[in-house]
C-alpha cells in the first residue's frame, strides 16, 4: 500500500532540481546571429532576450539604411536565439529530470528542444 511513498519523496526532490535549474537558466546566456554577425541577439537560457546589436556598417551606408533587409536580418537572428534557448533548456532539464524515469520524457523533452 505504501510502496510509492518513497518515490514521492523523490518527485520532491526532484522537483526542487527543476527549480534550480530554471534560475541557473536565467542567469546563462546564449547568442544568435545572422548575416554573418551583422546582427546579433543576446539572450537567456529561458529565452528572455537580452540585447540586440546591429553592425554600424548597416545604418551608415552611403544610400542610407536597407530597412527590409535590417528587419530581415533581426528576425532571423531572432530565431537562431530562439532555438539555441530551447535546446539548452531542453538539454538541462533533461539532465534534471534524468532521475525520474518517466517513459517518454527524454523523447519529449529532445523534441521540445528542436533535436531530432
């Protein structure tokens, strides 16, 4: 009857990992570039963007700036920031969640991540 009291104490412990984990990953930081850093992201582990620089090459050409092509650029910078964030919050929950042996949780936790 009482056989899986001790795994609840686990969960608890477990749980608490978690939560670590996630402030360990506000505080590190991942970078996303486009056009071959002409444009650069700076955000956290969670995804909170942090920073965004923009090469002066871009804004002080002689026929004034290329707003599409600025835009264009940021998004995708945007993006590589975004998926660098996710697989390394995918990757560090994995590593703390590795002890509670659930079926399937590594697999969604990879596909969270964006690795196939």
């Amino acid at each position: 009857m009482f056989k899986g009291l001790g795994q609840l104490a686990n969960l608890g412990a477990t749980m608490g990992k978690l939560q670590a984990m996630q402030a360990e990953l506000k505080e590190k930081r991942v970078t996303g570039a486009a056009g071959g850093g002409l444009v650069e992201i700076e955000a956290t582990g969670a995804g909170e963007v942090l920073a965004v620089r923009i090469a002066p090459t871009l804004m002080e050409k002689p026929e004034g700036p290329d707003r599409e092509m600025i835009e264009d650029l940021i998004a995708s910078a945007v993006n590589d920031v975004s998926q660098k964030a996710k697989q390394m919050y995918a990757e560090t929950m994995q590593d703390a969640a590795g002890d509670l042996n659930i079926p399937g949780l590594g697999d969604m936790l990879n596909r969270f991540g964006g690795a196939q």
